[in-house]
C-alpha cells in the first residue's frame, strides 16, 4: 500500500467537523420529531375535546361531534387503513404505482366470502382471500415490474376494473351475487360466533354498540387491532436491511442492480405483501355490511391514496393517521354544513357533496403547502431524483 | 502497516503489487489493438451496437488483463460508456445471439471464464464485476450511510423470510457498518454519512459512488470518469487508493480523460475511438502512436498526449489546437 492512501485514512476519523454536523442532524432530527408528536397530539385533542362536548352537552354541534367520532372508530376505517398501509408499502417505500388498490381489495373480499359460503373454515377463507390477492399481485407484476413505473399504474387500474366487471357479470350471480352482491349474512357468521365479547350493548362515552352482533365492538376490536399488527409488522419489515433495499428500488433501480441486487424479485415482494395487506382490508371492509363489487372501484382507490398522501408516505403511523383524518374531517365537514346553511340552499345530499368538495380543495391545499403529509419528512421529499 | 478493513475477503497475493512484474508483463505484450493478455479476466468478442443506423461500439475482440489497472480513453462519444454497459448487462449488443436468431459473428463476452452473454446486471455485479456509472446514481432520499450499506453482499437481512429478526442480522450490519465508515473516511465522506445524499456535490456523489461500489467486494471494478469534479488533493489520494486496490489483487478498469491520471496510474491503456478498439499498449507508447493522437486532436499534430509540455504553455513552439487552433 502507498503511503498517500495510509495520510488519507488517519486524518478524517477526527475530524473536528464530525461534533457539529451530527449535532445539526440530531437537532434536524428532534425537530421533526416534534412536528410529527404536535400534529398528533393535535388530532388527538381535537378529538378529546370533541368527545367532552359530546358527551356533556346536547344539541345539534354535540350530535356531529359524536358522529364524527363514531366514524373514526368505524370498523370500515380501519379496513381502509390496512389497504393504506399495503398501498404504503408499494408507493411509499417502493415507488411502485399501485393505482388499483381497491382491486386488491375487492380479489380479497370475493376471496374470503365465496370460500365461507362454500363452508370453507374461517381461518382457510381468509388465507383463501390473501392468495387470491397475492396471485393477482403476482399476474400483474410478471409482465410490468420489469418495465417502467408507469406500466404498474395503467395495469394496476385496469386489472382492478376488469375484476370489478367481471364480479358484476350476471352469469356469475350464483358465485358473486352479480350486481347485487354478497349480503354478509352469508359470509359473516363464522366471524361473529369466534366472538368472546358475549351479549348485550357496552357504552362507552359518545359510542353506544352491541357487544359482538354484526357491526359492533367485537368487529370494531378486531379491526384495530389489525391495523396495529400491520403496523408492527411494517415497522419490522422497513427497519431491516430488506426494507433498505425497498427504499434504494425506489430511489434507482439501475444503481441497485449495479450493486448485486435482484431488483425484479424485490420488487415481486413488496407487490404481493402490499397486495395482501389490500386484501386483508377488503375482507374486514365488507364483513359489517356486504360485497359489492361498485363499492370497491376507483372512487375507493382514490380514497386510499388521498389517506396516504393525508398522512404521510413512507411513515409508519401516517397511513392511519390519514385514513382516520380522511373520514371524520369528512363527516365534520358534511354536519357542519348541514348545520349552518339553510337546507334551501343546500340539502343534505348536496351538503354530503359539498363536503366531497371541501376534501379535493383540502388536498390540493395539502399537496401545495405540505406535501409530505402529516408525518412525512419534509426531506425525503425535497431531492427529486 | 497494520491491515486495512476494507481489504476485501478475495484478496490475493497479487503477483503485480511488484512494479518491476508489472514491467515484465506488459513488456511481454505486443502494443496492438485487441492483442493476447497472459491471463486475462474479461474477454469479449464481436461486441456491437448500433443505435438507430449510427455504430456506437464495434469492438472484434478485447481482453483484458486481471490484476493490473487498465485504462480506457477516447474522445469524446467514443463509445467507452456504452461499452461497460453492453459488458455489464446495461444494454444489449445488437449482436448478441437472440433465442431465435444466433447471428453468424455473435456478441460473446466473458468474465473470469464464465460466459455472460445472458447473464443480468444485477447477476453480473454478483460475479464480482462492479461499475459506476458516468452520470451519478445516488440514491437520494437516503443518507450516505445507507448508500454504503446497500453495497454489503450477501446480507441475510435482505432476505424477506429472516429481516424481521434482527439478532440474524445485526452482527453482520455493524461489521458492514466498520467496513463503510472506514470507506467513508478515506473518500472525505465520513462528515457527511447522516446527510442524504442528494445534498451532497457533484464531486462528493461521484466519491459516494466509487466508495458503494467498493463495498461489494468487486474482483473487478469498471470505474466511468472517477475523477471527473474531484479536486486535485483528493484524486491523488484516491489514485493511492486505487494502486492499492489493485496491489490487493482487484482488476481496475477505468475510464477517464484526464491524461496525467491515465499516465499516472494505469499500467495498460486501451482506447477507443468511433466504436473501435484503435490501439493498447502502455501509456507512453500509446500517447505518442500517432493513430491515437490523430484521433483526439485530428491530424497533423506531433505532441505527445498528456505531455506536460501540454500543461506549460513556456515551451510551445507549437500551440496545442486546443488553445489555439490554426
Ligand atoms: N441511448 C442512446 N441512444 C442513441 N445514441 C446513443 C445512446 N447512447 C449513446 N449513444 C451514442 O453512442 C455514441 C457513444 O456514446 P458513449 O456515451 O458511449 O460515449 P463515451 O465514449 O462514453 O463519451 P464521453 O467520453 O463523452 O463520455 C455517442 O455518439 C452517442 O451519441
Ligand atoms: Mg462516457
């Protein structure tokens, strides 16, 4: 070895620069951090408060307060979280445009209730449901991953309205129930008997539920408790080395094959771990209510994405920050409307699309101002590659 | 000398650490384009692609000898980028044998015997033939640090069944870990490794790039224009760096226009110009064969390449046609 490498090394390792720069960097850390903690602890006494004036006074305000808390905790929120949790997998770790989401969900949710009608047990219905999302996940990404972005997206969309028509066809109403759907009576049975929660109705504050019946604190349970385990789980996965190979696909494919990696095989994974979880939020999305193959198109995609771009992309909390966010700020909107302007100017069905309306201009605002979302890191998004 | 980290596991007992046997063997190598090497590690043949009707590369046959730093220059759009793309699994050589159709001179090239004719990049890099790219590829939105880290092989936490049980990985992170931070120092990088990479300098991202890829372990590394936005007191040693990577047994292959650099560090140089191999040889003999000069200045000119007289405009009975073109 020569003697210039020997000078270069020793020099550097202390360097009096090294002290300042990562004191900058752990204070650019902290900052973000608390930016992260106020603007939950903002959302959660939002909601506290809310909760006080609903359960101490009464009045029309009180009566939206609570209807928006119950729509935070709605089972259905949750299920929309764990597809934006799966979303958050592929876009936000690794960049795949995923622009069919509630395909996935809806592969899912045929899945799980056509096996359950065909006294297939619960636990085998809902891994049926899985692989049904995860083969998809697997035909869509063979032809595309290999291509650029931009293929997933128009595949993605189209793949997802296809299996929408195809669940509406008229000749398959024995298998589907066609337009009509599947009522979930038919489907949710071996769901609500595996309940420990017993009979009669808790109330808890503004919440007032059946303990198991067909929408009640058992579902309710259930689904967060899902959300959380997705949670656990995306943490595990993004903090390990494999989860670094998904944010350097997303960054440069090309710079990652250079290095060795198998880009195709890690991308696959991601597809179908993101796909899945989709599913898994079909399958509680209709356990309360039915499958409808409308109520699964591309108005719920979008949904998704709005939550997740709401939230914050690539974060672990921000995809059910976002859904939660998305869906009561919603019925905030519509109460409040409903409550201020006279019912000759706007009804209640136009004050329900009014809110739709307040929700586009407050993601535009959003996309504008603070396109990270809620808890995104500002810098990760500053250098577009 | 204490042992440094980053000698990779690969290492041999490199015959040419010894200059004088570096000597004997290019001594014992004819100067022509596409000539024999003793002991080659990258051999290719029949090598073309053309975009649209326009020849890019047309290379008959090139070897290149393992364990020596060989230099690749050209002017420009030589060729010498598409070149280590074709090699590495980038592009395609139009002549390549497709399933169907096997053309009567197919593309063949191999790398340590090994054909990699259908082989994929990703699987090429795994071969151990490692490349940087002439326009940067840092990945932006992740620090410094975890650009190093993607360069570690063979990382059990990569697999999708194990990485969420960190204890099956968290000893081999932090020996990659040592391994990157004394990388980083040596490339004046060790300041910045919390900082993304996309707010480093040009200059930094090229040293980024260069470091990454030593963090594979390469038995080749194909470096396009390392130095290029680097400042002089950091190539130099940086060109250390890599004489000692060579003496530690890893094939350097590099592409580069600065001549002093070329003359400086190579012990073979091979060029390119309109798609083909023009000529090899040392770095003297090369600079002053007129084919080559005529192709870098055009005709009529009689100084040698990377001359220093080139530098010094004190003695110049002739103007380089570069200051000033007659
Ligand atoms: N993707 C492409 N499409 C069309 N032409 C291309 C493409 N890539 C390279 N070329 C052409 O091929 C020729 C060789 O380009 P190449 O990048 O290999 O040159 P180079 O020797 O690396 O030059 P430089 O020293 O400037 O980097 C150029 O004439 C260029 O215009
Ligand atoms: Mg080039």
């Amino acid at each position: 070895m020569t003697n210039v490498t020997e000078n270069a090394t020793e020099p550097d390792f202390q360097d009096d620069g090294l002290e300042a720069d990562h004191t900058e960097i752990a204070e650019e850390r902290a900052r973000r951090q608390r930016r992260a903690l106020i603007a939950t602890a903002a959302v959660v006494i939002g909601f506290a408060v809310m909760w006080i004036v609903a359960t101490t006074m009464s009045g029309t305000i009180p009566s939206i307060f609570a209807s928006v808390l119950r729509s935070a905790i709605e089972p259905q929120t949750a299920a929309v979280a764990i597809a934006v949790i799966g979303l958050n997998i592929h876009f936000g770790f690794t960049g795949l445009l995923n622009i069919g989401q509630a395909g996935f969900m809806l592969l899912g949710a045929y899945g799980f209730a056509i096996a359950i009608t065909r006294d297939v047990p619960l636990l085998f219905a809902v891994l049926i449901g899985l692989a049904a999302a995860s083969a998809f996940a697997l035909l869509l990404g063979l032809p595309t991953l290999k291509l650029r972005g931009d293929y997933l997206a128009i595949v993605t969309i189209s793949a997802a309205e296809i299996i929408r028509y195809v669940g509406r066809l008229s000749q398959l109403t024995p298998v589907t129930g066609g337009s009509q759907g599947l009522p979930g009576s038919q489907y949710r049975d071996p769901f609500v008997n595996l309940s420990f929660f017993g009979d009669g109705t808790t109330t808890i504050g503004p919440f007032s539920y059946q303990n198991t019946g067909v929408n009640g604190w058992w579902i309710r349970f259930v689904a967060w408790l899902l959300v959380g385990i997705c949670c656990v789980l995306v943490y595990f996965l993004v903090r390990s080395p494999w989860g670094r190979l998904l944010r350097g696909i997303r960054e440069d494919e090309e710079a990652m094959r250079s290095l060795g990696k198998n880009v195709f095989a890690v991308k696959m994974q991601a597809l179908v771990i993101g796909g899945a979880l989709g599913a898994l939020g079909g399958i509680m999305y209709v356990l309360p209510s039915s499958v409808q193959a409308d109520s699964m198109g591309r108005t719920l995609t979008f949904f998704i994405w709005t939550a997740l771009l709401l939230g914050g992309a690539a974060t672990i909390f921000g995809p059910v920050l976002g859904t939660i966010l998305f869906f009561s700020v919603r019925i905030l909107i519509r109460g409040i409307t409903g409550a201020v302007v006279p019912p000759e100017i706007l009804n209640t069905q136009q004050s329900d699309q009014f809110s739709w309306v307040v929700v586009g201009v407050i993601l535009m605002l959003l996309v504008i101002f603070r396109p990270q979302g809620i808890l995104g890191n500002k810098r990760e998004l500053q250098f577009n590659a | 000398m204490p042992e440094s980290i980053t000698r990779s596991p690969n290492a041999v007992d490199n015959p040419y650490a010894d200059p004088a046997a570096r000597r004997a063997l290019t001594d014992g190598i004819a100067a022509e384009p596409g000539v024999a090497k003793p002991d080659p590690i990258l051999v290719v043949d029949n090598i073309v692609r053309k975009f649209g009707g326009m020849t890019a590369v047309d290379v008959d046959h090139l070897e290149v000898q393992k364990g020596i730093i060989t230099a690749l220059i050209g002017p420009n759009g030589a060729g010498k980028t598409t070149f280590f793309n074709l090699i590495t699994g980038f592009d395609r050589p139009t002549s390549a044998p497709t399933r169907f159709k096997r053309p009567e001179n197919a593309a063949t090239w191999s790398f340590e015997g090994s054909e990699l004719g259908s082989t994929s990049a990703s699987n090429v890099a795994r071969a151990g033939m490692v490349r940087t790219f002439q326009l940067t590829k840092s990945l932006n939105r992740m620090t410094v640090m975890e650009n190093m880290m993607l360069g570690a092989r063979e990382q059990s936490g990569e697999n999708l069944l194990t990485c969420w049980l960190r204890p099956t990985w968290a000893k081999e992170e932090r020996e990659a870990e040592a391994k990157a931070k004394e990388l980083l120092a040596r490339f004046k990088l060790l300041r910045k490794k919390d900082d993304y990479a996309g707010s480093l300098s040009g200059g930094q991202r090229k040293l980024l790039e260069m470091a990454r890829a030593l963090m594979t372990d390469p038995t080749m590394i194909m470096l396009d224009e390392p130095m290029a936005g680097v400042n002089p007191a950091l190539t130099q040693s940086l060109l250390g760096h890599i004489q000692s990577l060579r003496d530690e047994g890893t094939t350097v292959l590099f592409v580069e226009h600065d001549m002093h650099m070329v003359r400086h560090i190579s012990d073979w140089v091979v060029v390119m110009a309109e798609g083909r191999v023009i000529a090899e040889g040392r770095a003297e003999v090369v600079m002053s064969d007129p084919a080559v000069i005529d192709a870098y200045l055009g005709a009529h000119h009689d100084t040698d390449l990377g001359d220093e007289t080139l530098q010094e405009d004190t003695v110049a009975p002739q103007p380089t046609s570069e200051e000033n073109p007659t």
